[in-house]
C-alpha cells in the first residue's frame, strides 16, 4: 500500500533561507522522492513506523531567529511537498515573542502551488 503524507511544507524566510517543516521521521518504509509517497516495507500498520502521534490539532513550526527591523516589508514563500496542506496563521515577531504581524489565513496548499505571503495578503 502506498500512503501520501500530509505533512511537510519548506518556507523561505525573508534572508532567503529554505528550512523544512511537519515532515515525521519514519523507519520501515520505502520513499518515492519523485512523488513523495512511501510504502510499508512489511505486514504492519502505518502508525508502527513513526514515533509521533499525528496531532487532530494545529501544530506550532518555529523558525530560527531573523535580523528584522520595524517598518520594513518581508516577504516569506510557504512551499508545499505534500499535498493538501492547510496553513491557518503566520506569526512574525523577534526575539522576544513581540508581535509584528499576523497573517490569518485558511488556505489548502497542493504539490506545485507556491503561496508568497506580502503585506498581509496572500498571493498565489
């Protein structure tokens, strides 16, 4: 049986760096880099191969710290690898959890599409 994720996502953050997120470590199974499925490598169910629970919730992704400055525009791509991703909310702050903006949001997100998210809209 072949199973499709619906996990991982990459942003591009505004200093240009790509960072992957939501993606479950897995053992036991074999990956289809080319279409980013996998198959169970024997008679087992798909949960035994991960250590991780998937949350029925909103999971929290955090980025490295950014050198932003207060009136400024930054620009951040959301990059799906999976298909149907849902992102709901983009917060930007510093360092100390101040925040700048929040961008809400609901939006699916398949393979192939790429959201850039400016001035608090979202482009696709």
């Amino acid at each position: 049986m072949v199973y499709e994720p619906y996990e991982r996502f990459d942003v591009e953050l505004p200093d240009g760096t790509i960072t992957s997120f939501g993606r479950l470590a897995r053992t036991g199974v074999t990956w289809d880099d080319e279409f980013q499925v996998f198959s169970v490598n024997n008679d087992v169910e798909e949960s035994i191969t991960r250590s991780e629970d998937i949350s029925m919730d909103y999971d929290f992704f955090h980025s490295q710290l950014l050198a932003l400055s207060c009136g400024n525009d930054y620009e951040v791509k959301i990059i799906p690898k999976d298909i149907n991703i849902w992102i709901s909310r983009l917060f930007l702050g510093d360092a100390d959890g101040f925040l700048f903006c929040i961008i809400r949001m609901w939006t699916a997100l398949f393979t192939g599409q790429t959201k850039r998210l400016i001035d608090g809209n979202c482009e696709v």
